[in-house]
RNA sequence: GGAGAGUUGCCGGAGUGGUCGAACGGGGCGGUCUCGAAAACCGUUGUACGCCUCGCGUACCCAGGGUUCGAAUCCCUGACUCUCCGCCA
C-alpha cells in the first residue's frame, strides 16, 4: 500500500505508475475521497469532544442535586448525531481503504520503462551447453527415463498437474532439499515452514488481494486461500507487530507447494513441467532496513545464481521493465535458465524488492537505532521453483544414450549415484 | 464435535458503568550518587489520525455490533489461547 500522505503530496507519481504498470486505480477519486474524510473526521471529532466534555459533567450535576433530564434529552440527540456519523465516517474510510488497496508499487529508480520487451539482460553465466547429437526434451527424456507422468496426474486432477514417478520424484525431491540445505548452510538463512491455506487478511497483505482473486484458489466454506507461493505465508509471519532493532535483518528460507490457476494463460508455453497449477518452490524472504533493501535485492539475485551455477545451469539475468512488474514489486530481477532440449530459457526465479509496500499493507514495522517505529522493507525471491530448474537439469544434463548424469553437488542426496 | 476458563500497555497484573490511555510491580530509557559499577532515589516510557501543529482534539483495553447522556467495565456475535471429554493423521 502506498502512504495517502504520499498520494497527497506526489498524485502525478501515481498517476505514471498506475499508467506503466497498466493498472486501473483512480488516484483522483482516492483524493477526493481523502478530502471528505478528513473533513467529516474533524467535525465528528468536535462533536465527539463536546459529548465527553458534556457528559462527564453530568455525575457532578447530579451530585449537586440539579435536574439532569433536559440536559439528558438533548444528550441524546448528539448521541444520535454521532452515530450517523459514525456509520457515515466507517463507509468512507472502508472504501477508501478498497480504493488504496487498488494502487501498485511505484517502480523504482533505473527501472526500464515499457513491456515484456523492454526487459534488460544485465548479466550472464555460462554458455548455452553444445552437444555433438540432437538434445532431447523435457518430456522425451521423461519417457525414456520414466519421470513423470502427465496423462496420470490429469486423470486424478486434470492438466496442468504433475505425478513425478520413481526416479523423477526421488530427483524433484533432492532439488527441494538442496535448495533448502543450501541456503540454510552456505547463505545463512533460517528455515520456515508455514502454513500452505492462508485467510484473506493475509492474501491482502503481501498484495495479491484484491487484485488477483480470480488466479487463486479459493476454499469457499472457510473463505481461504492455498498460496501461490510462501512468499504470502512467510512475509505475513510478522504481520501487525513492531519489531525490535536488534532483530533486523530477518532471513528466511521456506519450502511450500504453489497452487495457481493460472486463468486465461491456456495453451501459453504450458508444455511438459513447464506452467503447472501445483508446483513446489524453495523461496527466499527477507526483512530488512529500509536504506538497505536495494543491496539485498542484489545479494539475494546471488543467492539464487549460486545455485544454479552449483547445478551446472547457463542462465540469464534480466531486469524486469515497468509493464512485467508484479502489482507489489518496485523492482524485480529474473534469473532466466537454458534448457537446451526445449532450446528456450525459462524464468526460474524472480527476486523482488517490494519496498514498505507489503510492510504497509500487512502493517509490519519495527524500531529504528533512535527508537522511532518506521515500516521495514520486505523483498523475496525463488531459489528455486522445481519444475523448470528440473527441466533445465535433465536437459543439459542428459547423455547421447538418454541417460542423465546427476550434478555432483546433488549426489549426496541420491544414493551417491552418478546417473540417475 | 461437546463443556468450561481466558484475551488489558514492552512483560506481569488491577480495574464490573463516569474525570481510565488505564492503578501497582517488573523491564527499558534519562538523571542524582560513584573513579566506575551495583544498590538506592527522582523522572520518563504505546500506536495512529486530524487540526487554528512550542499545543490541542479524536480513536484504539482481541474483532464487529448493541444498550446508555456516558462503556475497558453490561449484552450479542465472531476470532484466538488454555483445560477437560470425544474423534483422529
């Protein structure tokens, strides 16, 4: 949520980033708005002081042994009064409230303007792997290697859901412990496993209410959500406390199925693994100083290349333009892999820094060296989603005869085998 | 699922209709004392919004309604926590 002071001060700002972001807030409506409020709160103010001022003189009128009732009779019409008011003052603010809830981040400062097109590479690791044969794809070296199946798991649950089998799920799960083991020990994050049905205040809070309602799943008899990613659990962990200086930074690192509609995105790049409605994901959340969070945005880019240079994966980092940013973020880096069988990078984590505007909505805050409570900056990454960094894997990691050489790094976490 | 108890400020814990944003204790911060520290003593210590912004007003005692001139206090609904019973991975 942007600051309405903010708002106030600045509405040209927002009016830019509601255009480049191709949202659809009205920020005049939000001032205008604002303006009645503020208008109707200090008149319900007054009325409510000369209430109190009044009736606590009443006890000592009575005390006095002087006739209270037309003093009573009259009370009771500023009562009345203050209660119209009341219901008037709540309708405002609670759309207002849902107007705010309406306006994107701002993108920050550097960030590209325009669309998907206008992303920028800034950096690269590795090269796009040759082969001295035809590279096979996700789903013939599923076949060959017996990964995956599709056309059983659309059977139980429809497309887009994935039954890893045998080999496959014993690869998908050495993944997500990888993932996890790596962050926890060589970047020093904290493990969170959070809940994966989460309430709509907490939707709310990290952004993707009330926008994205119709890409979520949604549990009608107990009105819950299953996230689409534990960036909504993890980052709503601290949501209404103030917290003390000396915990900041906060680092987590948390494992959790994502489960996403993915409405009106059909027959769009949905091959094999590659756009699922369930899939699992290893993210990253970070709460920090607010002076600091563009430093962390970089540091956490790396967290997530270490990995895949650990995997042995060629890929990509681009900045994200106006237009392909999320609702929440300011600024968001990609890290795009190669998945040389299917001969096309695929985005495999996207790191965001969503300055305090999470922090705002889910009311986060915490105290600062002088003791002054501020709103903290929230950012969060994958590192990484599973079925791409999966897919990317057995592509460049495949032999001429279909087999697949597991990374030495995941070893460990198959039997110490070479090959899968 | 059934029965009961509870939810107050950083923490503990008073407060059952009026001047209570809230006693008291602890903690934190500042000061006195000291070479320094401890102890003792004194002071201070919530968040947000608004306005005619050294100041004043309003809101907030789990949330939302209700009763009343007036609600932390009474009534209703809900959430959460704890205890017991039932069920269960």
């Amino acid at each position: 949520m942007i600051d309405l002071k903010y708002i106030r001060n600045y509405p040209e700002l927002l009016k830019a980033a509601v255009i480049n972001k191709n949202e659809k807030a009205d920020i005049d409506q939000i001032l205008e708005l604002d303006e009645i409020k503020r208008k109707r709160q200090f008149e319900f103010d007054n009325l409510r002081s000369e209430q109190k001022r009044i009736s606590s003189e009443i006890p000592e009128l009575k005390k006095a042994g002087a006739d209270t009732t037309a003093i009573m009779a009259e009370m009771k019409s500023t009562a009345a009064a203050i209660k119209d008011m009341t219901i008037e003052l709540s309708k405002i603010t609670s759309d207002l409230e849902n107007l705010l809830l309406t306006v994107p981040n701002l993108p920050a400062a550097g960030v590209p303007l325009g669309g998907e097109e206008n992303n920028q590479q800034i950096r690269a690791w590795g090269e796009p792997k040759k082969f001295d044969f035809r590279p096979l794809d996700q789903v013939e070296l599923a076949e060959i290697n017996q990964l995956f199946d599709l056309k059983r798991a659309a059977k139980m649950s429809g497309s887009g859901f994935i039954t890893y089998t045998g080999k496959g799920a014993a690869l998908e799960r050495a993944l997500i412990n990888f993932f996890l083991d790596f962050h926890t020990g060589r970047h020093g994050y904290e493990e969170l496993s959070a809940p994966f049905i989460v309430n709509r205040q907490t939707m709310t809070g990290t952004g993707q209410l009330p926008k994205l309602e119709n890409d979520m799943y949604h549990i009608d008899q107990d009105d819950m959500f299953l996230i689409p990613t534990s960036e909504v659990s993890v980052t709503n962990f601290y949501a209404g406390e103030i917290l003390p200086y000396s915990l900041l930074p906060r680092k987590f690192v948390s494992y959790s199925p994502c489960f996403r509609r993915e409405a009106g995105s059909y027959g769009k790049d949905n091959k094999g693994l590659q756009r699922v409605h369930q899939f699992n994901k290893v993210e990253m959340v970070r709460f920090v100083q607010p002076e600091t969070s563009f430093d962390v945005l970089e540091e956490m880019v790396h967290d997530a290349e270490d990995i895949l240079q650990a995997l042995g994966l060629h890929y990509r980092v681009v900045i994200l333009a106006t237009g392909d940013l999320s609702f929440a973020s300011a600024k968001t880096i990609d890290l795009e892999v190669w998945a040389p069988g299917s001969d096309k990078y695929l985005e495999v984590s996207s790191v965001s820094n969503f300055l305090d505007f999470q922090a705002r909505r889910a009311n986060i805050r915490f105290r600062d060296a002088d003791g002054k409570v501020k709103h903290l900056h929230t950012l969060n990454g994958s590192g990484l989603a599973t079925p791409r960094s999966f897919i990317a894997l057995i592509e460049t990691w495949q032999n001429e005869d279909g087999s697949i050489t597991i990374p030495e790094v995941l070893r460990p976490y198959l039997g110490n085998r070479e090959i899968l």
